[in-house]
C-alpha cells in the first residue's frame, strides 16, 4: 500500500510521506521511482519543525544506498514536486533533517537520514460555516461540524478541515479526531485534546461502544412501511465514488431506520446504524428509494462544483452517548443543527 504525502489517519500523528515500509507516493505525471528503505521500524522522533496552519511536517527517510550523489537530487527522484520549486523550496530553508540541520542544494546525500518539510498547500474556496463547540474538557472537544466541512485535512480539502481549524483557534496543536464524518454530514464529531487521549477514545468507536442517532429528510416512498431494519453487504471501492450493495452476500452493514415526521412528500427519519460502513446511511435510504435530499452520490452520481454551497446534504449526526472510557460515566452529546425543510 502507498502511502501519499498529508493523508490522515484518525491519529494525526503526523502528517507523512512515507509509509512504514518506507514506499513513496508517486504523484503527477512525472515518473517517480521506487526507494528501497531500510526496515518497517524505522520511524521518526519529533518533528524539529513546528506546525505550521495546524498542520504537522511531512518527512521521509533515505536508504542505504542511493544512485544520487546530492539529497537535493534524491529529493527530486523521490517527490512529486517539479524541480523548480524544489529549488525554490531548498533555497527558502523548507527542508530540514532530523537535528533541524537546512538541507542545501550542494549539500552530500546522506543515507538513513529523517528529511522533514512542509508541503505547499492547495488553494481552497473556504467553506461559509463556522464549528461550534458543544463541550471542552481537559481529555475531549465535541463540536457541531457543519456541512461541507472535512473532519480531517486530506486530499484537495486541507485547511478547510475541522482539525486545521481548532488547532489553532483553540490552540491545542495535539488536537485529533476519535472518528470521522464525511466531508457532507454535519452534526456531533468527537475530538481529542492530546495524543494520550486518542486510543481511549477511538477503541469506543472500533469496539462499537458508541451509540449514534442520525436525523435525514429524503422522500416518504410507497409502499415501504417503517420502522425497519436495513441489512445488505456494502462495497466501497476506492476511486469510485459511490458504494454498491452486493446481492446475496452476508450483510456487513445494518441500519435502523425509523420515519418520524412527514410533511407532504418529505419525511424526516431516524437513522441508527449498527455498524459503519461508507456512505452506509445514505444507501440504505437511496435503497428504499428514499434518496437523501442533497446528496450529489445517490442514486445518480451529480456534478457538483467544491465552490458550491447551496444545497447541504440533508443529514445530520444527531447524537453520540457511550461511557467514557477515562472517568466511566455516561456522556451524551446533542447537536443543534437544524435540518432544512423546504
């Protein structure tokens, strides 16, 4: 598995190039070739430079033995980013090594060295909403994500991330996701203040300890009575945008569905999902044909400009509840948003 410079994992522990077996992410269009590295275990210390927008360095680390006589030229075998800039980068002191030593352009290649940089980010369009808190304390923050709005920086959406931005505005650059919404739901996302909070938290989550309750409005359709139980084996295949159901396999994906509320050809429901599959939720609907009002994916796949912001996907995560895995009690979070009836 490649591993691509500024995808997150749920522990954000930094933000990397490489993956532990050392592989690069080949990017663009320019030929890039493999290194061979030295071992899965070779890891990192701290980062000798700090965050920079709520963001962690990227690193990478040089093998034994390279054909390239100076790291700039390794760095240019290795990264996607066209020499020139490259240059450039090398001439503004943005590539450091472990010790926070400045890599020159003439400087030696050195092997089984940490390489740390910050990667030029992507322009975004910013997304209109702001993230209202609805708990701090010294372990967690639970917070109110509004459409639109990545629970982690990745891809083309890395600034406008719920991280990126409370890192810095409530300045807690350790600040991590204990799960994760799709970039179109809004509603209740548990974050962590520290790293040592992280794995108590998530394991809620793996574990299936967490009790969700979501709110959708999508169309009544004939003829289907509710409450119902949804059961099907959900297939989500990467580059494609939507997932598929696979007829006649074990279910993998379950859903509670109950319509609550009808006004006219709408209803409002609500959803618990048993398990988490992508997309599971708003599926299951389209499966009913009951489509979730606003969603680009389903049942047809709609283009939709990022810069656009004028029809939210009508689904919200309502509610979280589980016992807290620090102090043992019981926590039950709400959210306030408000689903957009026509």
């Amino acid at each position: 598995m490649r591993a691509v410079i500024g995808r997150a994992s749920l522990g954000l522990h930094r933000r990397v190039e490489a993956n532990l077996n050392g592989r690069i992410a080949r990017h663009g269009t320019r030929p890039r070739r493999q290194i061979e590295q030295k071992s899965r275990t070779s890891v990192p210390g701290p980062s000798p430079l700090p965050q920079r927008l709520g963001l962690d360095a990227a690193w990478l680390r040089t093998p034994g033995n390279a054909p390239e006589t100076t790291l700039r030229d390794h760095l240019a075998a290795r990264l996607a980013i066209d020499e020139q800039r490259l240059d450039a980068m090398i001439a503004e002191g943005r590539f450091v090594d472990e010790h926070g030593h400045m890599v020159t352009a003439t400087e030696p290649y050195r092997p089984h060295i940490f390489v740390w940089f910050h990667r030029d980010l992507p322009d975004e369009t910013p997304v209109p909403y702001e993230v209202e808190v609805l708990h701090r304390d010294d372990r967690i923050v639970v917070v109110d994500k509004p459409h639109f709005l990545s629970t982690i920086p990745r891809g083309r959406h890395i600034r406008e991330s719920v991280l990126v931005r409370l890192r810095a505005q409530l300045g807690l650059p350790e600040l991590g996701a204990a799960h994760r919404l799709d970039r179109l739901t809004a509603g209740v996302l548990l974050l962590t203040t520290q790293r040592r909070w992280r794995a108590p938290y998530q394991t809620l989550f793996e574990q299936r300890l967490v009790s969700k309750t979501y709110e959708a409005l999508a169309p009544v359709p004939p003829g289907v009575d509710f409450p119902r139980t949804v059961r099907s084996h959900i297939v989500k295949e990467r580059g494609i945008l939507q997932a598929r159901e696979v007829a006649g396999a074990a279910p993998n994906a379950v859903t509670e569905i109950e319509l609550v509320e009808q006004r006219g050809r709408l209803g409002r429901y609500v959803l618990r999902p048993l398990t988490g599959k992508t997309h599971q939720l708003r599926l299951h609907l389209a499966s009913l044909g009951a489509p979730i009002v606003g969603d680009p994916f389903y049942p047809v796949v709609r283009d939709v400009a990022l810069g656009d912001f004028s029809q939210p996907l009508e689904l919200v995560a309502r509610e979280l509840s589980f016992v807290d895995p620090v102090e043992g009690g019981q926590r039950r979070f709400v959210s306030r948003a408000e689903l957009g009836w026509p």
